[in-house]
C-alpha cells in the first residue's frame, strides 16, 4: 500500500499542472474582460468630466465676453476666451 501512494505524488502534480494550463487561457480571457470593462468606466468618466469642464469654460467665457464668446483650449491645455465675431450686417 506505501508503494501505490509514492507512486500517485507525481501523478497528482501532473494532473494539478495540466489543470493549471488548460485553465489559464479562461483566467487571462476574464481578466481581459474585467479590464475592458474598467476601461470603458473610466473612458466614460473622462469624457464626462471634459464636457463638464467644456460647458463650465463656455459660460466663463460669455461671463467675460458677453453672448457668442468661444472658449478654446491652447495645446497646453490653457484656456482661451474669444469675442463674438461681428459680420457687416451686425449678425454673430
């Protein structure tokens, strides 16, 4: 009986290993979901927060400058406030 259990070490960790590698593929393909999904969240949090910020600089901007003012953004990432352009016959 001793003989049979030393014998069935090796293949038990055999068997463990093999386990192991057929499921890892599945643990790496969830975990890439997870991450997407995180990934979209936080994409949809920056875009809120850009258009939070975008809206916030608009009004800044017509605070300033009066109605049709343009509020832009330099490259580096400063706020620029533009007046209304005024055409001949006086409409924006």
């Amino acid at each position: 009986m001793r003989r049979t259990r030393r014998n069935l070490h090796p293949i038990w960790g055999l068997l463990i290993i093999v386990s192991a590698v057929l499921l890892l593929p599945s643990v790496i393909e969830w975990m890439d979901a997870q991450d997407a999904k995180r990934m979209r969240q936080i994409n949809a949090e920056i875009r809120e927060a850009e258009a939070s910020m975008d809206r916030a600089a608009a009004a800044l901007c017509r605070a300033e400058l009066g109605p049709g003012a343009q509020a832009l953004w330099t490259h580096q990432g400063d706020l620029v406030c533009r007046p209304a352009v005024l055409t001949a016959g006086g409409a924006q």
